[in-house]
C-alpha cells in the first residue's frame, strides 16, 4: 500500500442525488433582475428565452433540489462521482508545507465540467417539448458540452463560437459536429445583429457577450427551440454544485479539510460549482476559508464596478447586478478565452462585494500561468485547459506563500477541463516545437 493516500473517490452511490441552491443562505437577498427604463419588459420575456423548469430553479429558495432519478443515470453514465487528487509530486517539487488537492473536472466525457449543467438543461428541454438549443461559447468548452447533451437527448444544437477561438480550434468545432451541432462563427450573418456587426468587419474577433446575443436571437424566432446559458444564472451554478458536494465528501475521507479554495473564474460556472458547497460551510457553520478566483487580466470582471448591466452585447437580457467591465468593453483574446466575459454572476458578485471573495488577475500574454500548467504536467501528469492554468498558477502561488511562511495550509482548487484540444495555444504561448 501506498504510505500516502493520493487519490479519493466516491461510489456511484455516494454521488449527490440533490443540488446546493444558495440563495436562502446568502448573508443578505439577492438583488433581483430589472428592465431598463426604456424599451420591451425583458423580464417578462425570459419564458420565452429560458427552460421553464431551469427558470422556476433560477428564483427558488429550496436550499436543496432534487435532480432527478433519471438524470443522476446520465450523470453516471457521463462519469460522475469524479475524483479528488493529492498532489503529492507537486508539493514536493514546491518543497512546501502546505497540502494540495485538486479535483478532476476533465474526466468528464468533453473534457470539462461544462456537461453538469448541460446534460440537465438538455433533459429539461427534452421534457417541456423543444425540439432545438442554442447558445453561444468562448473557449469552446460549453458548446462541446451542450452539443453532447442535446445529442443524447436526441436534440438539435446550434452554437454561435466566438470567432477569435472558432479560428484556432478547428479540432474542438470538429467535436461538436461529430455530436450533430451546427457551429457557427461569432459575429456571424445568420442573425440580425450578428449582421451589423458581421458587416462591418468579416474578421471581427468577437465576444461572449455578442455570441449570446446571437444565441437568444436565434432562438426567439424558433419556436421549438430553447436557448441554454453555460455561466452566471443562478440554475446554472446550482447544477454545477455537484462538484464541490462531491468535494467536501472527498475531504472527508482524506480526513481534511481546505484552508483555501480556488478556481479560475470567467461568467461564475465552475468557481461557483467548486466554492460555493464550501461557502455554505462558511456562511451556516462559521468555518474560516479563503476564496479565491484566479482572472486575466484581458477581463478581471471582479475588479470591475458592482451595479446593474446587462448580460449581453445587444442588450436583450435584464439588468443584473454583478460586478462588471460594461457590456460592451473591448477585449482582447487570449488562449484562456473561457475566462473573457464582461461580467460576473450576480451571485457570486454579491459574496464579493461582502469580502467573502478575493480575486487575482495574471498577465494578457498568458506565459505565467502556462509556465505554471506546465510545471503541473511534469508532475503531476495531467494536462489542464487554458482556464484551467489559471486555477494551478494561484494555487502554486499560495503554495509558495506557505513556503516562504512556513503555514500548513490546504489548498483545494478545480482543474475544470483538459487541453487535449488546446495544444495550439499552448505551443503558441510557450514556445514549443
């Protein structure tokens, strides 16, 4: 046997059959969507834009929501319970006192923990009738998830793919067709806005906020199709918490518990879905752990101003209050392009805004956090998406810190997805032959 535990993981049966809804124990009510001043109720709108049950999630005060038994079989199916790793080579290349864990996201079958919200949107939207979903993605990583969950509910799939990365990643645009999506390059002439941005410039970069748009548009015009959202909204992180559930009953049977939690942090999905099962530790059981999000410096959302804006490019969403940059901000690309939206989830803005949330934002030229992925790869062996380097860069960073302290701190953080399809970015950052 091995004079160290490296690995934990759950049986099938130890998997969490409910998902974690924070509203009720949020240290103060979440502020609620608004119209602007001028133009159409968006509010009144959102039963045509959203999922009905996905919308009845979105505002529930249930602090626990069952998920359904059939869709804890496609979980399953989908490799769910997923491990929590010691990182023991890791610590001892850093020659630290403090003890890492990392949980593994990228077991999931696209590759990231995209497909806990998309196989549930998915199964919902089979269930209230859609024939079609739409959406938008960044990096890619949603797009691929949702294109799986549609293809196993038996849906059609359309994703507006920010052009930017649509350029570079023809290896993951081929995944989505292999599960049946129709991908589209983002600002794209298949809708009215699109076109007037489309237009204008054929080689416009992109961005989240415009892909949504184009998302939303497409399906307003489509009766049997529904559009999906992979950051953000509350259901979203509620489907996602199975990951930090997961996670504290990992830590349990290391006989641990972490001191800090991390992740990378772009809309809120995967930081959301890692931190806030453990925020409820904080906020109901008086435990003392330090969050932090790790951001570029191309979109650090968290370091922007929290107030009202919306969620979107052209405008078609509500107001959310959520830290931002503006919905209309330039930004610049980079390799880590999940992590380039203007705004945060509004809830976890306002667990910023209270101090519950630190954030740190690394350089545009992304060498940094690569140099540190790639540290990881050598000891760890496994090689994590572009986002994902930004969660092992603050984590070796704080690692250091314990070094140079000498406190025995444990440090959990969420490597979200693989890089299997990303080795193009990373040969361009690094260097590499």
């Amino acid at each position: 046997m091995p004079t160290k535990q490296r690995q934990v993981n759950l049986d099938v049966k130890e998997m969490p059959t409910q998902w974690y809804n924070i509203l009720p124990d949020l240290p103060e009510p979440l502020p609620p969507p608004q119209d602007p001043q001028e133009g159409e109720s968006r509010i009144k709108k959102l039963p045509e834009i959203l999922i009905g049950e996905c919308l009845k999630q979105e505002f529930s005060n249930e602090r626990w929501i069952d998920i359904p038994e059939e869709l804890q079989e496609i979980y399953h199916q989908a490799g769910r319970p997923r491990p929590l790793f010691r990182a023991l080579n890791l610590e001892k290349k850093l020659d630290t006192p403090a003890r890492l864990y990392y949980k593994a996201e990228f077991y999931s079958p696209t590759g990231s923990h995209k497909v806990n919200t998309a196989l549930a949107q998915a199964y919902y939207a089979k269930k209230e009738g859609y024939k079609r979903l739409t959406t938008e993605t960044g990096a890619g990583q949603w797009g691929t998830a949702l294109s799986y969950g549609a293809a196993l509910a038996g849906l059609e799939c359309t994703v507006f793919w920010v052009r930017a990365v649509y350029s570079w990643k023809q290896d993951r645009r081929s995944l989505m067709e292999l599960y049946g999506a129709e991908v589209f390059a983002s600002p794209s002439d298949e809708t009215e806005f699109g076109k007037t941005l489309y237009e204008k410039n054929p080689d416009h970069p992109g961005s989240l906020g415009i892909a949504i748009s184009e998302g939303m548009e497409d399906a307003k015009k489509d009766s049997e199709a529904i559009y999906c959202l992979g950051s953000v909204l509350n259901h979203v992180l509620m489907h996602q918490s199975i990951i930090g559930l997961e996670t504290k009953k990992e830590f349990e049977k290391f006989d641990d518990y972490p001191d800090l939690v991390i992740s990378c942090l772009g809309g809120g999905s995967n930081f959301g879905g890692f931190a806030l099962p453990f925020v409820h530790d904080v906020l109901k059981e008086g435990k003392k752990i330090k969050f932090i999000a790790a951001q570029s410096e191309v979109a650090p959302n968290l370091q922007g101003t929290y107030r009202y804006d919306f969620a979107d490019y052209a405008e078609q969403t509500p107001l959310l209050k959520m830290y931002t940059l503006g919905h209309q901000v330039d930004m610049g690309p980079i390799r880590g392009d999940g992590l380039r939206y203007h705004g945060c989830s509004p809830i976890i803005s306002l667990l910023r805004d209270k101090g519950y949330i630190d954030t740190v934002a690394y350089p545009q030229d992304e060498k940094y956090v690569f140099e540190k992925a790639k540290l990881f790869i050598q000891t760890e062996g496994y090689l994590p998406a572009p986002e994902s380097a930004y969660s092992i860069a603050c984590a070796i960073d704080e690692a250091i810190k314990c070094k140079e302290s000498g406190e025995k701190k444990v440090i959990g953080f969420n490597v979200s997805g693989h890089g299997f399809l990303d080795i193009v970015g990373y040969r361009a950052v690094l260097g590499l032959k």
